[in-house]
C-alpha cells in the first residue's frame, strides 16, 4: 500500500516597512527625504518635511515617491518620546519622533536602497533604518 502525503507551504506576508527616527525637534525649518530608487539607483526628493510633522503631513511629503514607482499607497504611524525615551501624547513634552511608513501593496524586493536626509533649516536629526532592517 503507497502512502500519498500533501504538505502545503506558504510563505509570510508582510507589507514592507521603514522606521524614521527624528530628533532635535524644531519649529523652524524642516528637512528632505532623499530615496534612491533600488533599480536605477536615480534619486527622488521629498517635499520639505517640518521637523515636527504630523503622521497626515509626513504622509504627503513622501507618498509621491511609493505612488509614483511603486503603485501603492502608505500608512504613517507616528510615536512620540519624551526625554526618558517613554512614549508620550503631550506634544510639549515630545524630543524624538518616529514614523512607520508601511506600504498597502506587496512588491518584490524593496522600494529603496538608501534614504539620506537634507536639512532645510531645520536642527532635526533623521535616522532612518531601511525596509531590509525593520
């Protein structure tokens, strides 16, 4: 007697993601996102960013780039930290903000391979850890 086995595999989905630290908060200025496209290495600007952005504001200043290459759109999630790096609703309070940016379509490979920032008159510092690393 023969023994039939069927083993179903499927893999995990997950939409891709990009974490933006910013901290020196300030009112005065903003900064520049500046992606390079992974498959041409061309770079694509941001709009100016104001270094305390809202979750909507960061939103528009980045979409164009993941709508314009990619066909999808973003979700931005935005925590604050206070001082002692505890999360925070007191806007007053507030030293480092965080955006995910999650993309709402699958795609193969990642949408970027570097992310630099450009100040425009603003003290804020950006890291960004990109999609491969969150």
């Amino acid at each position: 007697m023969k023994e039939l086995q069927y083993i179903a595999v499927e893999s995990a989905r997950v939409f891709e993601s990009t974490k933006f630290t910013v901290t020196n908060l300030d009112t005065t200025g903003g900064y520049i996102l500046i992606y390079t496209n992974p498959l041409d290495q061309i770079t694509h600007p941001s709009s100016i960013i104001p270094a305390d952005a809202s979750a909507d504001t960061f939103k528009n200043s980045i979409k164009g780039y993941y709508s314009g290459l990619f066909g999808s759109d973003i979700v931005v999630n935005k925590t604050m930290y206070d001082v002692n790096g505890t999360e925070t609703t007191n806007e007053t309070l507030v030293v480092t903000n965080e955006y995910f940016v999650t993309l709402t379509k699958l795609i193969d490979g990642y949408t970027t391979s570097q992310i630099t920032s450009l100040s425009a008159g603003s003290q804020a510092e950006v890291n960004v850890t990109l999609p491969a690393d969150v």
